[in-house]
C-alpha cells in the first residue's frame, strides 16, 4: 500500500486485491494526489467513511459542506487537525473549526471561498459534500465546469480529495457528467443476501490501474457505523414515523429579499398539498416555521418535531420564472430518500407543488386514491398575478396586527378582482374578517356575516377546499351552530386529515355537547400536528386540568413550558389558584401578564385573584376598568367570573346569562374550570346549560 509520500502516478502502476479491501474502507493511502469520487445514497455509513478519510492523515484536513450539523457529525472528536468550511445558505456563527461560508447560488464565489479555506487551513486531503447540492441548485454544465476548475487547483497542490455524490437525486445523464472527472469511481450499494441487504463498497473504475478485486461488504470496515445503527434503531424505537412529515422553509434566494412571501408561500402550499393525502401525519406550518434560518440538522428536528421525514427546499424567483428545489430526508438517518429541482415558468407552480406530494407519497410506499390525487393536482387560479396577491395576503395575514389584517383584506380583494373564481382567495378573505372580529379590531355583528358570506363563496367555487370548511365550522360555532359546526369540521378532516384547527374545532363542539374524552382526543390531535402553536398548547393543558387528568397536565406543562409560555403561565396559574397556593398562582399570573398584558384574561384574572385573596376593592376597579374599556367577547363573561369570586352568585348568573343572549358565552369555564365547581351544584348552572344547548342545537 502506497504511504501519503509516495506519488499518485507511480502509485497507479500497481495491482492490488481491492486496494487492501480499499484501503479499509477509505482511510485513502493509497488515493495520495487523486480525486475520488463516493457514489452513495445517503445513509449511516456515509459520514463515517467521510470522517475516516479525513481522520487517517495526521495531517490538516478541509471538510466542505452545507450545514454545522454535517460539520459537527462528521468532525467530532477530530481536534485541530480537521477543519469546515460550511457553504450554507443561512447565517453560520463562527465557531471553533467552522468557517462560514456565503451559500451555494453563485458558484465562483463558491470557488472563492473554498480557494480563501484552503489558504487558511493548508489541508493536504478535502472532502467535497456539497456536490449533490450544487447539482441540484445548477444544470450538470455549469456544475461541470466549476468542478473542472476547482479539481485542477486541489491537484496541483496535491491534495488528496473525496468527493461524496448522491446518484438517487440526479439522472444518470448528470451523474455521468460528473463522475468523468474524477480519477476513480467507487459507489456503495446493497445486495441482497440471506438475512438481509447488506451494504458494500464495489471500485467502479481507477484510471490507470487494475483491481482483481471490484466489490466487498462494508460490514466492519467502519467500526464507529454500529453507533450510527444504535443511533437510527434508538429512533425508530422511539416512534417516528416516516410518514409523519414537516416542511420546512424553503429558502429564499431570489435576488429581491421581499420575495420571502412568495417562499413561505410556496412552504405553506406544499403543506397543503401533502396534507390532502390521508395516510400522511404533516406538522402545521406554525411548529416548522421556527426552524426558519435554523441551523439545525435533521435528525435534532425529527426529535423535536417527533417527525420521521422533513422536506427541506428553496426558491428562487426571477420575473416569470421560478426554480424550486425540494428534498426528502429520512431524519434517523438523515439521508436523503428523494430530491428534485424544477426549473419552470411562474404559472406552472401549481404543478411543481401537485408532483412534490405526489414524489413524496411515492416514497413513502403510499399509492394515492382518486380524490386525493384531484385535490392534488387542483389549479387554483389560472392568474399568477392572483396568485402573488394570494400569497402576500396570506404572509400578512399571519402578522395579526389591525394594519396587516387590512392590507392583506385588500390583496385578496385585488386577487378576487383579477380572477372571481378563486376560491382560496375568497377563503382567506373570510379568514381576514374572522380575525378581525377575534382581536376585536370590529364588531363582530361587523365582521361575522362578512365572513360568512366570502367563506359560502369560496365553498361555492370549490366544494373541497378544507381551509374553508373550517373556517366555516368556526363561524358556525360563533353563530352557536354546534352541529353545523362539527359536520363542517368533519368534513375538513375528511379533505385534509392533517387540519389542526379542525381536530380545534371538534374539540369544542365535544365539550358543548358534554362529551370531555371526545374533546381531549380532538384536543390531543391538534396539538400532535401542530406542536408548537400556542393555542393548542393551551388547549390540551388546560383540558388535562379540567377534566381530572391532573398528573398529565403537570407532566404536559413542563413539556411546554418554553414552547408556548403565556399560554403555560395561564394554566399554571389556575391550577394554583384551584389548590389554594395563591403565592405561586400571582407568580404565574405577573409572567402571563407580563408576556400578554394586553390579553383580556388578564383583565378579569386580575380581579379574580383579588376577589379571593380578600381585596375587594381591587376586584370591584378590576370590573370598573372592564368595563370602561368594553369591547364585547370575554367581558360579560369577565366580569361574571369576578362577582363569582366575590360570593355574589346571583349577578355571575346574570352576567353569563347575558352573555349567552348575545351568543358570546364562554362555556368553558362554567362547565368545566375547577375554579367554578362550586357554581355547578346551582340549578341556576343546570338551566344555563340546557338554555345553552338548545340555542347551540345540540337539544332540541
């Protein structure tokens, strides 16, 4: 076996049996001066023959790749020696070993870069693991030349090189544009064998030399691998599921930052798309979109999300033209099952986003039945300019604020003017009066029949849109339509299973109709799809609480207590107060109030607590200031809440009473807040609830 002194054309005169088996796996004497390149899907051997490569020399090495996760997982343990430069399309702080890199798009300052790393870091052996990234980001020709250019550079410095190609996610017309250019070809692949497929090492070609021996297993050739298996069956073990799926946010990188709406955009549409197929579990877009600009690699999302795949992907928009990448990862093992780019006029969007959750599904070993396929493949509007205005309504939509609610009010108005029979943006629309009404920026005898009649809208145009059924189920609900609101919250879960705020939906039409198992289910769904949104987070913890599931509520608490804070305080705060710990409870109420001052639980809470901690007097200002800010929903039900506190049963009676009269009744506190129990054994209690039935439907 050639030592790292020893030339790389007089090594290429020699025979071997399989170059020691190729030279244990990678640790590369032999390769001194070349240019390899690994053909390999991704998978648990991968960064371990990576990091033997580069942990064999005792000299410095350069690894270059696309994330800190990568960098961490294939250097670890490495010490000074190894150096990354990390080419990634977020910001990279500095670190100790990690040189931050600009990103992928432009491919002489790739060059550059690279070319300013080696200058710092003198290796004399590189591992290149961007070039499946590259491919994708850019056609076979231009990836060509870069890499002609860099590979003269790396061999007249004699700096031995790995190159590191995933063939499953380029057509083999690329891939062969590629591979011409290395001085050998070694690819990982699996045979099929008694026991099962076995993974190995098989020496394609190597200019200028004969093997006797082309192929031989990988088993023990990488000691650490076991590691990496443990690691992946701890995973497995541990529930996730590949078909329980986050999007994460497509990079932006067209030229105009602004045009982060239309990435986001085409995030949350890819969401939709794949949530329309029954037999995936996919995370709403408010849990993946704190993972925007993160850094963190695959598997560390998986964990926290309890998600088997993660689509990651980028847009580029230019004009009338758009370039979407998109990538399935498996995050056990962080591989890569599936990636393709699309390069494609504006108007076919509609398509790239029908054939992502078609080759996802295909993945995933899911054969999809007609009407998910129809609602797939559903053009939404033949307009693309309809379209832009959709998706910046949407974007603002999401900011809550009454100014962004107007303005996106208007771009679906602008969407509805250029083509009438876009049904989504009559949907969202309605979404923009709804939300207006629920931060009381308008009445809502304003804003509710408004709703309504751009919802009816939008299900006229296409009576499977599921966004708008659920809005529907909600209007419903306001309107104290119980059942009409479950049947529509149903019928979103049957076009869209992955819906939270439906499985939301039929969580409060169960409680309405006496049912607390129900609602905790549909409560516990929502949450599942959506881990991180505050109001299921709340939801759930305060359902445990109420309905006697007091130790799921502690140990659910202190689960979520970072991800939705306010909401956590609230619960905890009430749960304290149920148990006479008035101390911790004013705790918990500061930090609510202090996150949320402006939430109307603050208002009565506030007066709450005094009324049962004997200061009346600050009770009595707590409901005069209520109402002298009246502003309609929790206020009639606020200040109930605070005579209840007070002992006086008779006007909390009246107050609920004339709440449910202008169908803005609270329900939940009365029937199922310990904090109220006392009230329950009222017959007064007993009416209320009956009256209430019959006004939501659910009695006649």
């Amino acid at each position: 076996m050639a030592s790292e002194g020893v030339s790389a054309s007089s090594m290429r005169t020699k025979v071997s049996t399989g170059y020691g088996r190729l030279d244990e796996a990678l640790r590369g004497g032999f390769l001194t001066g070349s240019a390899i390149v690994l053909n390999a899907p991704a998978s648990d051997e991968v960064p371990f023959l990576v990091a033997g490569f580069l942990r064999a020399s005792e000299e410095q090495g350069l690894l270059i790749c696309r994330t800190v996760s990568s960098a961490e997982t294939i250097t670890r343990n490495m010490g000074e020696n190894v150096r990354s430069l990390v080419c990634s399309d977020k910001p990279v702080s500095p670190a100790r070993n990690i040189i931050p890199g600009k990103g992928i798009e432009n491919l002489t300052d790739v060059n550059l870069q690279i070319g300013e790393a080696i200058t710092s870091a003198q290796p004399k052996r590189l591992v290149i693991d961007i070039l499946s990234d590259i491919l994708l980001r850019h056609k076979a020709l231009q990836t060509r030349k870069w890499l002609t250019e860099l590979l003269e550079r790396l061999r007249s410095k004699g700096i031995t090189t790995l190159a590191v190609l995933n063939p499953y996610m380029h057509s083999s017309e690329d891939v062969q544009a590629i591979v011409d250019l290395f001085d050998g070809n070694v690819e990982i692949f699996e045979k099929e064998a008694e026991g099962g497929t076995p993974k190995y090492l098989q020496i394609k070609w190597m200019h200028g030399i004969e093997t006797a021996e082309k192929e031989f297993p990988l088993e023990g050739l990488a000691p650490e691998r076991q590691a990496t298996k443990d690691k992946t069956q701890g995973a497995i073990e541990a529930g996730l599921d590949k078909r329980r799926i986050a999007v994460l946010p497509f990079a932006n990188l067209s030229s105009n930052p602004e045009d982060g709406y239309f990435a986001d955009g085409i995030t949350e549409e890819v969401i939709t798309s794949l949530s329309a197929v029954r037999q995936l579990a996919v995370i709403a877009r408010t849990s993946i979109m704190k993972y925007k600009g993160s850094q963190k690699g695959a598997s560390d999302v998986g964990k926290e999300l309890n998600a088997g795949s993660l689509i990651e992907g980028s847009v580029r928009k230019a004009g009338n033209r758009v370039r979407i990448t998109a990538q399935l990862i498996d995050t056990s093992t962080e591989s890569h099952l599936w990636a393709q780019n699309y390069d494609r006029n504006l108007d076919d969007v509609f398509a790239i986003q029908s054939e992502i959750a078609e080759k996802v599904a295909g993945e995933l070993k899911i054969r999809l039945v007609d009407s998910e396929k129809r609602v797939i493949e559903k053009k939404a509007t033949e307009n693309t300019e309809a379209y832009t205005y959709y998706l910046r309504g949407r974007e603002l939509t999401r900011e809550m604020t009454e100014t962004s609610l107007r303005q996106a009010k208007g771009l679906f108005e602008k969407a509805i003017q250029l083509d009438p029979s876009f049904a989504k943006a009559h949907s969202g629309l309605a979404d923009c009066f709804l939300h207006l009404a629920n931060e009381l920026y308008e009445p809502y005898e304003q804003s509710i029949p408004k709703a309504e009649l751009s919802v009816r809208k939008a299900l006229e145009l296409d009576p499977e849109l599921a966004e708008a059924h659920t809005s529907l189920a909600l209007i419903d609900f306001l309107e104290d339509n119980v059942i009409g609101s479950e049947a529509e919250a149903r019928r979103a879960i049957e076009l869209n299973p992955s819906i939270p705020e439906a499985y939301y939906m039929l969580s409060n039409t169960a409680l309405v109709k006496g049912d607390g198992d129900e609602g905790i289910k549909a409560a516990e769904t929502a949450y599942r799809l959506d881990p991180v949104g505050p109001r299921y987070v709340e939801r759930l913890g305060s359902f445990y609480f109420y309905l006697g599931k007091e130790s799921e509520a502690l140990e659910f608490w202190e689960k979520t207590i970072e991800l939705a804070p306010a909401g956590t305080y609230r619960n905890k705060m009430e749960y304290y107060m149920f148990k006479g710990n008035f101390e911790k409870a004013k705790e918990f109420f500061s930090m609510a109030e202090k996150l949320e001052p402006n939430n109307s639980w603050v208002a009565w809470m506030r007066g709450f607590i005094a009324a049962q901690t004997g200061d009346r007097n600050v009770a009595f200002d707590a409901i005069r200031k209520i109402e002298e800010n009246w502003s309609g929903a929790l206020d009639l039900n606020g200040i109930g809440f605070i005579h209840y506190a007070l002992g006086d049963s008779d006007s909390y009676f009246t107050y609920l009473n004339r709440a449910m009269d202008q169908h803005l009744l609270q329900y939940v506190y009365p029937m199922y807040c310990p904090l109220f129990a006392k009230a329950r054994a009222d017959p007064r209690y007993t009416e209320l609830v009956e009256k209430f039935r019959k006004q939501s439907w659910v009695t006649k």
